[in-house]
C-alpha cells in the first residue's frame, strides 16, 4: 500500500492532469449542512450498548451510550443511561468494541487522485518481477485495444539488479495498449510505444527544460525522467470525468472509515484548482453525505498567484475560517516549506550523508513570513510542511517573529511532518503553542534508509520524536499523509510505541518509544484538537457520537497487534457511515 518515496506526491502534475476536468466543477462553496441539523433532546434518540471503550481515563469503560441528536447525552452503566431512554429509543447492540472514532489530521484526497485508479505493482502485491510482468499482462488483457492502462509504486530499487521496465520490455508485455507504469517515487515512469504515440512524442522530442526523455543510439529507452517530461506524457492520458473523481473521493473517504476513521483532515485543499475543489466537496457532501467528516486546509499556493491574492480567492468564494459544516469544514492554511527526507529534498542544518546537499527550503525567510501571515491575517490555524530540522529552524523563526503581533488566539497552529528535530526546537514549540503532527510511519517504511543511506544512525534517531514531545510539554498527533502511507491510524500509533523499521525490524532510537496511552492520543483527542474539533476523540458527555466497532480494543490490547484490529462499522452522529 505504500505509495511513493516523497512527501506529498508532485503537485504540479497532478495539477497538470486534473485541473482541466475540475475546471468544469461548481464554483460556489455551499455547505450542506448536514452537520448540525438535529438538535439534541432531553432523552436519548438511540441507545448504544455493548462494550464501549470511552478514551475517557475518569471511566475507561461502559455498557451504554444514550444519544440524542447525534451527541452522547449519558454514559456508563445501562442504570446510569435508563431515565434517557423513552419506548421510542432505538437500541443498537453492534457487538465488539465500540471504540471513539479516529482522526486522520493530515491526509490528501486531491494529489492522490492522479494515480488513484491506477494497478498497484507494488512490492508488497508483487514480490517477484514475475509477478509485476503477471500483473501488467492481466491488467492489460481486460482493457480493450488501444485503451491505455497505468500502474503505480514499482519500485525497481527493491529487485535484484534494480531492473527498468524498458519500452522493449513493455511492447512485449503489452503489444495493444498504450501502457504507463509510474515508478514508486514519482520521479520516473516508464512507458512503451502506443504511450508514446498517444502522447505525440517521437525519437525526435526534445527533452523539455528539467525533465528528461532516456534514450540510447537516438531511440527512446521509454525511461522518462522528472515531473515536466512525465507531464508530456500524462497529456496523452483521457481527462477523468467527473463522475470518476466524484467516483474516486468516496472511495478514498470509505477507505478511511474502513480503518476505524471517522475525521479526517485534507491538507492541500485548492492545490490542484483552488476553491473549485472545495465547491465540488460540498457537492459531493449534499449529494449524498460523505463516510467520514472532513476538515479542510485551504493550500496557500497557486502558481502565478501571492499568498495574499490566494487568501483573497479563498474568502471571495466564501470560503473564511471555520465555515462549512461539522461533516465538511474550511480550518486551515497550508504552506509548504521544503521537501522531502527520502527524496534528498528535505531541508537540513547539516548534509545528507556522503554529499555537500542538504537540501533546501522552498521560501526566503521573507516570502515564507509572507505567506504564513497571508493566513493569519484572515484567522486561519496555520499548518507548515516541515521535513528537515533546517526548516523546522526556518519556520519556528517566522512563527516566533509572526504569532505574537496577533495575540492569544488559540488558533493551535502547527508544524507538518515535524520530522526531524533538535532539543531546543521541541522547547519553543511548547513556547509558541505550536505542536507537531507527525508522519509517523517515516520510521517503519524509511527508518532503516535514513539510518543506513540517507542521513547516519544519530540523525535517524531524531525522526519522529513524539517521547520528547510529550515531554517538552507538547500534544503531537499522527497522521499518514496519504497516499505517501496508507490512511491506518492503528498502524501509525503502533509505530509510535515499537519504532520498528520495516525492513529489518530494528528499533530506531528506543528514547523516543511513546506509551501506548501517548500514542492512543495522538490518533484520537489530540488529532481531535489539532483539527479543532474538541467534541470529538473520546466518547463522553457532550461529544459527538462518532465510534468505530472493532473485533479489538487497542486501549486494552497488545500493540504490536493493533494493525490486525478489523473494523464492522463506523457511525458519525450515531448515523451509520460505513459497513464492512
Ligand atoms: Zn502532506
């Protein structure tokens, strides 16, 4: 399931590819409003009842739940909740645990359509090259001739020999149909000769300006190199309609609610079309109310555009802080400040390991105050990508520079990623109210190349330090940037407790090893205040009736089982929202 090897897929081609069909989405943002439309009684509309796990320390268990208007208005014993119930009070008795719903703070619905219906050849599905040939040949004989078919994450650095698919190779795979595979990292594709053709590049194309066409002898290898050649192909690619993104985004929201998720938050909204994307959510939302609430973070840059004409097209379409609805709602403001660790793109007080790099920061230190008080200026909690501890340096600067012109505002900002860190950083964090939200699976997927390859065991050790956060005093949350990780909160929280790599099962720096109880809440109440959504993350008194029913119950089991725990069912507002 993993996906790519760099933080947030490249924008600027899923922008290429996409925002010609978004341009002919709605363009006005009109909340549903299915959010807050019941109001709560005296007595409870639905009675819960099983083993409810609350992530409420004062009482951690109960036997039922009264609901009333989609809020929790008793819990505890079924004696605790009887004078809530009327002879009109449904009872639910789902069976297995009833756990809080989880919260995804940091996901991306918009930059994972580009591969998102995609055939996925990656390691885990192909662990043989046999079985990527397999895959592409089965993909292909399904689809008609001439019909192009695409696949993602074949990632050659984990075969013998680090093997391309040539164009050679893929004309003998697939003899009928322009054929794309995108390399895991996004860097590359490689692709055959109907590709080609459908995407008018001959022999004679010349290689455009940072992107690269690999040929041998004058003739096209089909190993195509960097996001502006990759986009000359994606041109030779139908547009999806707009039902299959409409198609794509429910599918995507089930995924989540598929893993015990009932919130999460879409953090580069407008990144592809600008409040377009947020118009067509909406849209979607009326239509047919989405299987998990989603809270927005309106994207800060759009090319040609300064972060204050962004903020400006922002609020022309309605679009201010906190406005939509509890199932869809506008919280935040995202910059971008480097790139990515694995990528060699992140941005470090010292070089990456072997090399005179250490990467880059995406702004000058003026034009990154710029954009953050573009969104302060207006109100909105403001969320920046930081990846290396240089721009972690950078954005605490303007932070420390900004935050105190606009007083006490409880807007709760907070730094991206926050991947890696230095002391000090973590104690100004606490300072300036500022926490982090971690990629969380960086260590099990990448610690063992950041250790071994990419930046040294000591450097490798500060990745992800949420032990020390939660001592500087600090409320990190976890979040699985997807489609860079799949959207598994349980997973991410074990990875938090065991610091296990993937590849060799070696623990990455033990101190940083959070509890169970640190980890259960940084995917439950503290993604919920991140979010700013403080009625949810817990079942209690007051809070939203959003819980997930699992054959499991993480606050009580082993941890390093929590990835096998299978949801039944979800339920936003006491409302069904998902089914196995
Ligand atoms: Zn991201």
């Amino acid at each position: 399931m993993l996906s790519g090897t760099s933080t947030c897929n490249p924008k600027e081609l899923a922008q290429a590819a996409l925002a010609p069909a978004l341009a002919d989405g709605p363009d006005q943002v009109e909340p549903a409003r299915h959010g807050d439309s019941r109001p709560t009684g005296e007595t409870a509309d639905l009675l819960v009842v099983g083993d409810i796990v609350t992530n409420n320390p004062a009482a951690p268990t109960a036997e039922a739940m009264a609901i009333s208007g989609g809020r929790i208005i008793g819990i505890g014993s079924r004696a605790d909740v009887d004078g809530l119930v009327t002879a009109s009070t449904k009872t639910l008795d789902p069976g297995g645990f009833i756990l809080p719903g989880l919260i995804d703070p940091h996901m991306h619905i918009w930059t994972s359509l580009l591969t998102y219906p995609n055939v996925d050849l990656s390691h885990e599905l192909c662990p043989t090259l046999d079985d990527v040939t397999k895959t592409i040949k089965e993909a292909v004989s399904k689809a008609p001739d001439g019909q192009a078919v695409c696949f993602k994450n074949f990632d050659p650095s984990l075969y013998p020999g680090e093997p391309v698919l040539t164009r050679a190779d893929l004309d003998r795979i697939a003899p009928d149909n322009p054929v794309l595979v995108w390399n895991a990292s996004g860097h590359f594709m490689y692709v055959n000769s109907l590709m080609f053709k459908a995407a008018g590049i001959t022999d004679q194309t010349p290689d455009p300006p940072g992107g690269t066409f690999e040929r041998v002898d004058g003739k096209m290898t089909g190993v195509v190199g960097e996001p502006p050649a990759e986009q000359l192909i994606l041109k030779g690619l139908p547009q999806p309609s707009m039902d299959d993104i409409a198609k794509y985004i429910r599918e995507i929201l089930t995924a989540c609610a598929a893993q015990g998720v009932t919130s999460v938050r879409e953090a580069a909204t407008g990144a592809l079309a600008g409040p377009k994307e947020l118009a067509l959510l909406h849209q979607l939302n009326g239509a047919a109310r989405f299987p998990v609430r989603v809270s927005t973070a309106q994207f800060a840059v759009l090319p040609g555009h300064t972060p204050v004409e962004v903020a400006a097209m922002w609020k022309a379409a309605g679009v201010t802080p906190f406005s939509g609805d509890e199932m869809l709602r506008a919280d935040a403001w995202k910059v971008v400040s480097d790139g990515s660790n694995q990528g060699r793109s992140g941005y470090f007080l010292q070089p990456y390991l072997g090399e005179d790099n250490g990467g880059k920061a995406d702004y000058t230190p003026e034009s990154l105050r710029e954009a953050l008080k573009a969104g302060l200026d207006d109100g909105w909690q403001v969320m920046v990508h930081t990846n290396g501890d240089a721009a972690v340096e950078f954005a605490l600067e303007a932070y420390e520079e900004l935050l105190p012109q606009y007083g006490d505002t409880d807007l709760r900002h907070r730094l991206e990623h926050c991947s890696f860190t230095v002391d000090q950083q973590l104690t100004r964090m606490a300072a300036l109210g500022v926490s982090p939200s971690f990629l969380m699976n960086h260590v099990y997927y990448w610690g063992a190349a950041f250790r071994d390859t990419i930046l040294g065991p000591t450097r490798a050790g500060r990745l992800d330090r949420v032990a020390s956060a939660y001592g500087a005093g600090l409320r990190p949350s976890l979040h699985s940037d997807y489609n860079v990780t799949e959207v598994h909160p349980l997973l991410s929280a074990r990875t938090a407790v065991l610091r296990e790599t993937k590849a060799d099962g070696k623990v990455l720096n033990a101190a940083e090893c959070a509890t169970p109880e640190q980890a259960l809440a940084a995917i439950t109440t503290n993604a919920a205040w991140q979010i700013h959504a403080d009625d949810r993350g817990s079942l209690e008194v007051g809070k939203a009736a959003d819980f997930g029913v699992a054959d499991g119950n993480p606050w009580a089991g082993d941890h390093a089982g929590w990835a096998d725990i299978a949801f039944q069912a979800t339920y936003v507002d006491g409302e069904a929202a998902w089914q196995a």
